[in-house]
C-alpha cells in the first residue's frame, strides 16, 4: 500500500468514527446544526478525496450520502430516526468498503445499489413511517438487519424512540450487500467492520506544539547529559549510571527526532497538480520524475521548504524548459523533462529540481543585473560564471521578457534563498546553456541536536557542525612551518598533493592582521567542506565532539555573519556555533572547480577515487592500512570503558554494543583513564571496531602484482612506497549469542 493511501484510509477512519459518535447525538439534538455540518465534512472529504485516488465505488456511495446530508444540513428535511438509521447504514457500507482496500489494496467489485436507493429514498420529504407501515414494509431481506426488527417492535411496545435506536445502534449492524448468498453473508459484513479500523489503531496524532515541547525538553536533558558526564569522569563509581544515563538519552532524543520525521513525498505528491496546472497555462509539454520520496525530513523543515520548492518547479516550469516548437527546432525532445530528487547526505537532506530545458545564459544574467542597478559594471565584469549565476536570488532580479501569472515580478528565487538559508539550508543552482538547469536545497535533518567538534582559539570554545568536517591534520611547530606555503599573504599547506587554503580562526574573529604576522605555533586544522569550498580552519586546539544543543541567536551576532547558533556545552561554558559556509566566504576562498560537475557525476567519481584510498595506522609498532570506503569515524575513548564479553572487548556508543579487534593487544595494555583509539569500520551490514596506536595518513594505494603471475597479491596494498597489510575485517568474529553472552557475563561476575 503506498503511502498516500495509508494516509488517506487513516484520515478516513478517523472521520468516520467522528460520524459515529455524532450521529449518536443527533437523536437527541435533531436541531444541531454543528453536528451536521461535522457528519457532512466526513462524508464530503471522503468523497473528494476518493475522486483523486480512483476508487469510484466509495466515490459512488459517499456522493449518494453527501445528498442526503446536505438536504439535513440545509434544514430542507429533520433529522429523524429513520433517517439517522440509514446514516448509520451508510457508515457501516463505507467502512466495509475501507476495509476492503485496505486488505486488497483495492474495492471489491460489488454494487451497492440496494443502499444508494435506500438513501435516495429518504431524500423524499415523508413522513417518519408509522410502527405498522414499518412492519408491513419488511422485505426479506431487511428482516435480517436486527437493528430494523428492534426499532419495529419497540415502536410496536410504544417504548421510547430514543432508547430504542441507542440500544440497537450499541449492537453490530450488518452491511448490505448487493445480493446475500446466505444468511451467513451479514455476520462477515460485521467481521469486516471491526477490523477496518487497523490501520487507525496503528497511528496516532500528536500535536506539532507537543513534540516541539518535547524536543526542546529533549535538549535540555542532552545538556544536563553532557555536564553529569563531564562532572563524574573521574569518579569510577558513577561509571555505570552515567553509562546508562547516556544510553538512555541518546534513545529518547532518536525516538523523539524520528516522531518529528516525514517523508519529502508529503511535498512531492503536491507537485504533480502544480506541474500539470502551469504546464498547460504556459503550453508546455512536461514530463515529471520524482525518485527518493521516502527520504524523511523534520516536519517543520518539511513545511518550511514547501513554497520554495513550489516557486522552484513553477521558474523551471516557465523559464526552464521550452515550448514544443521551440525544442523540437533545437533536436530536442517536444516533452521537456522535470525531475524532482530527494536524498540523504551525512546531516543533510538534498533535494533537487532538474529541467532538460534551455539552461540560463550567465551574460543574460550579467546585462539584466546592471540594467536593474543590483550590481556596478566592474563587479559584473570581474564576476565568473557560476558567481553571477547567484545573482538570481537578489530581490528584484527577473529575466522574465513580460509579466505573467507565473512569474516577471522579480519574486521567487529570492524568496526560495531566504526561506532555505532561514533554516540553516543551503541553496546552489548550476545550469548549462542549452542542456537545462538544476536547483539544489541542501536541508539540515533537524535544527534541534546536532553533533559537533569543539575548538578551541583566542582562549574560548567553538562549535563545528561535523556534517561540514572531513577530518582533523594536527601540525607541531616545526611541522607547520615547513608545510604552510603563503602566496600574497594568502596560507596554503599542501594536503596529500593538493593545495588547500587556510583559515586562521583568531586572526578572522580579531581585526584583520593577515599580512602583519607569519608566525605559526602548534596547530590543528580542520578540513572542512562548506558550500563548495573546501579549506582548513585552523584552531589552537580541540575538545572532545558532543552533540550540542542549538540555540537562536540575538540580531547583534547575527549581524556579524559568522555564526550559525549557540549552544551550552557540558562544562556550562557558552560556546557559538561557527557557520562554515559564511567563513568561506568572508576568508574569500573559491569554489572548487570540481563542485561544477552534477551531483550524480560527483558522487560516482567520489566513490571510485575513495575506493583506492587507505587509512594507514600503526598496530603495536606494524602499520596497517584500512580501506578508507570502510571507515565511519574514528573514537578516542579511555579505556575504563571498554567491557568484555568472554574475552571479546566491547564498547557501547549510541545505544549499540560495539565489537573490537585487538589484535595488537593495545586495549589488554591500556588501564585507567589512558585514552586509547578506535577505528569504527562497517562491514557486511555491521559496524566493528579496530583498536590502533596510531592514526598516521589517509593515501592511496596501488595493487602488488604476485612474481610470475599476473594475478594482483590479497591482502597487501602499495602505501607510500611500502608494503602495507590491509586489516580484513571480514575475518573478525562476531558477537557471541545472547545465550552465550550472559553465559560469558555471568562467568565474568563470578
């Protein structure tokens, strides 16, 4: 079942249940002009929405009730009981009808036309059915409903009405069908009826303001975490409960976060209609694709991307891809193509709009800039392609020739920009002239937790969003000063062959003293990858990573540029929360060239060039290589928290147990508080650990070709000219069973 039919079968269910509990009022406030109007908008949604999804014999039937309600609703007949009997009839068919496409996936090829006549005979303004008309007009068939046998001889007794229809709507009620086949038939009907509801069952609603209440409670325990952590480090007897305070927290934060998730196909499944509206207004032919709509968002950042991925699809719409006429002159295609993608990178959720269409010309864009006064002739002039692409999301920029009601207004890409950056997202267009056009949001997977390095510079701590770093280069004196190039005043070090620009964090927080000192002290430097740009912050030192609360910032640090939020780190010390992208752009550091290659290219070029890099580290005195595709993150943990089970060492991070090689035996050596290191690997499916003294480079290798063969030797890789062993992670055994690893636990206390 897709989603939007789950969706819709839940909200239906729930408004039929909102029928049923009125409907049992109206008996006793016919009048309730609310109550009608409530039965009424649970049938009319029913019947709107069951028009979209195809399924005409609830549409059938739905319609055939939404005329009898609206005559109750308005005022035109009474709210009788006979009439409230058929309403309730109605209910029974329509959750029959529920349940079979919930079990099926589809409705049960079966008329309804005994029901629908029914109702539109109560249309008819008669009067309420005398007791002996009611019995003389029993057909076989209605002799089965025990709800109609109840009301006929309870108004034969001269009992009370009310009491009568209360107590037989208590009871099951069958739903009628077209044609019984036995008299066994209305007792499966009742089956059905109370197992339609499952899917309701299974969902529950909670208010948006709940769960932002509950994040943000979420976040304070995080910080109280965070500072009972860091106060009982040195006191072993608080070991297990910080342990498992921290366990605990780390599972209510994930539960939390994953309550407040939705799938991007909430937004993509309005598309469809946007992209079919504007397409025939503007005599288009479009074709839509839309790939990744499982990937789940932060519901409020779902909500806030929604109108700038509309103004998005409507410019690719009428700027993007061209008339027929026009791209069949060009050897295109008459339907142009618009795709909508949505994927998961690190902390980021990517969401792409792509035309094939006519792509956006850079000196277009340069000449319609200066006409506008948005930018003066020598910035235009010195400006590359990809800047002036940006230029777009300046307030008041259109290339629209006229003004229509689509676009030309010089609204839309501005307000696409703002509203992403709004949340700490981060919006790139690249467009070839010709080809087409691809817009690309970069979201944050929520704005609430987040997990961060801490550094340190001008004697205060800082906050760096791990989604932006690729890793840390520690440098001695000596170390930088061989290694630290400077052209104009302007610090590279040459990273693995490449040159990578260099950040003073100090120098850019203080005035502007580049230039006045070259004097360069024991550093480390963090690579990040923002926007872009790719460039080393360097740091006076580094703390432990946490995750980190963030908190608004006031106007006045806002105003400076350079900050993303605040946070209160578990030391209590207040620490802002460096903004990459903004860094890069203040330091002036250029985009890479190879960030202009489309996402799907980069990605494929990434993992083939990854797949022959190495992580070379020294094992008890032996380097060793890691393959680094196999590497998630690197710990540094004291070995106080390492645990055995049998004679297994374990860690525990997130709420998971961890196993790790020690083959060279550093963590049966380690003791105390002794920081040890622990390369997280993943391998078929599970994530292990690889205990290592040393973490030495990142290099690629080269495959050793057997003597006499031709055949590449297993196992071994060519490491900046040494032969290097691969560490084979498919080798390390697995947890034992849980029978054996109480086994083992129980031996262990013993």
């Amino acid at each position: 079942m897709d989603e939007l039919t789950r969706e819709f079968l839940i909200e239906s269910q729930e408004g039929l249940d909102r029928m049923e509990r009125c409907l049992t009022e109206l008996e006793s406030r016919p009048d309730d002009t609310a109550l009608l109007a409530d039965i009424f908008r649970s049938v009319h949604t029913i019947k709107g929405t069951t028009g979209f999804l195809g399924f005409k014999r609830l549409e059938k039937l739905a319609h055939a009730g939404e005329n009898l309600l609206g005559l109750l609703r308005d005022g035109k007949l009474v709210a009788k009981p006979h009439i409230i009997t058929g309403l309730l009839e109605l209910l029974d068919g329509l959750r029959s009808i529920l349940s079979n496409i919930e079990a099926d996936g589809g409705e049960v090829d079966v008329e309804d036309a005994e029901l629908i006549a029914r109702l539109e005979e109560l249309q008819e303004p008669d009067e309420e059915p005398q007791p002996e008309e009611l019995s003389a007009a029993l057909t076989s068939t209605q002799v089965q409903n025990p709800l109609l046998m109840a009301m006929a001889q309870e108004q034969k007794q001269a009992v009370v009405q009310k009491k009568a229809t209360a107590e037989a709507v208590a009871r099951p009620r069958p739903v009628p069908q077209a044609a019984p086949a036995s008299g066994s038939e209305p007792a499966k009907g009742a089956a059905a009826v109370t197992t339609a509801t499952s899917a309701a069952e299974s969902t529950l609603r909670v208010d948006v303001a709940l769960l932002n209440r509950m994040m943000n409670l979420v976040g304070e325990l995080v910080l109280t975490r965070n500072q009972v952590l860091q106060a009982t480090a040195a006191d072993s007897k608080m070991t297990l409960l910080t342990r498992r305070l921290d366990m605990v927290t780390a599972d209510l934060r994930e539960s939390v976060m994953k309550a407040r998730m939705q799938p991007v196909s909430n937004i993509f499944s309005k598309m469809p209609r946007i992209v079919r509206d504007v397409s025939q207004l503007l005599g288009r032919k479009v074709r839509l694709e839309m790939n990744g709509q499982e990937t789940e968002l932060d519901k409020s950042l779902l909500e806030a991307i929604k109108d700038p991925l509309t103004h998005a699809v409507r410019n690719s719409l009428d700027h993007g891809i061209e008339p027929p006429e026009v791209r069949v002159a060009a050897g295109k295609n008459a339907e142009g193509t618009l795709k909508l993608r949505a994927g998961q990178q690190g902390s980021h959720v990517i969401v792409e709009v792509s035309d094939d269409g006519a792509g956006i010309s850079a000196e277009k864009v340069r000449k319609k800039a200066i006409e506008r006064g948005l930018i003066t002739l020598e910035a235009a002039a010195q400006l590359p392609d990809r800047e002036l692409l940006n230029l777009i999301f300046l307030p008041g920029f259109s290339t629209a020739t006229a003004v229509t009601s689509v676009s030309g207004r010089g609204v839309g890409m501005d307000v696409v920009k703002t509203n992403v950056e709004k949340i700490g997202g981060e919006v790139e267009i690249e467009s070839r002239l010709g080809k087409g056009t691809t817009l690309r949001l970069r979201i944050p997977l929520t704005l609430a937790i987040i997990p961060a390095l801490i550094v340190r510079s001008l004697d205060k701590s800082f906050a760096v969003p791990q989604g932006a770093l690729s890793e840390l280069v520690h440098l001695s004196t000596e170390q930088a000063v061989e290694a630290i190039e400077w052209i104009e005043n302007a610090p590279l070090y040459r990273l693995r062959g490449q040159l990578l620009p260099l950040v003073f964090l100090d120098r850019m927080l203080m005035a502007d003293t580049r230039g006045q000192s070259r004097e360069v002290g024991d550093i480390f430097v963090a690579v990040l990858d923002a926007d872009g740009r790719r460039y080393g912050l360097v740091v006076d030192g580094l703390a432990d990573p946490e995750e980190i609360v963030v908190k608004p910032l006031s106007h006045v640090l806002k105003d400076i540029g350079l900050y993303s939020g605040a946070t209160v780190l578990g030391n209590g010390d207040l620490a802002l929360i460096l903004d990459p992208g903004a860094i890069a752009a203040r330091a002036g550091v250029a985009m890479r060239a190879e960030e202009q290659i489309k996402m799907g290219d980069a990605v494929v070029e990434a993992e083939e060039a990854q797949g022959n890099e190495y992580l070379l580290v020294e094992v008890a005195g032996r380097r060793a290589a890691v393959r680094l595709a196999d590497v998630l993150r690197i710990e540094q943990v004291s070995a106080s928290r390492v645990e055995y089970i049998g004679v297994r060492p374990v860690l525990h991070f997130d709420g998971q147990l961890l196993a790790v090689e020690d083959a060279g035996g550093i963590l049966a050596e380690a003791r105390g508080e002794m920081q040890v290191i622990v390369v997280v690997c993943r391998e078929a499916g599970r994530q292990i650990g690889v205990a290592v003294s040393h973490v030495l480079d990142v290099a690629a290798g080269s495959d050793l070709i057997e003597a006499g063969t031709a055949q590449a030797a297993s196992g071994v890789t060519l490491l900046k000219d040494r032969v290097t062993g691969i560490v084979d992670l498919g080798s390390v055994s697995m947890l034992p069973l849980p029978e054996a690893a109480s086994e083992a636990c129980v031996e262990n206390a013993q």
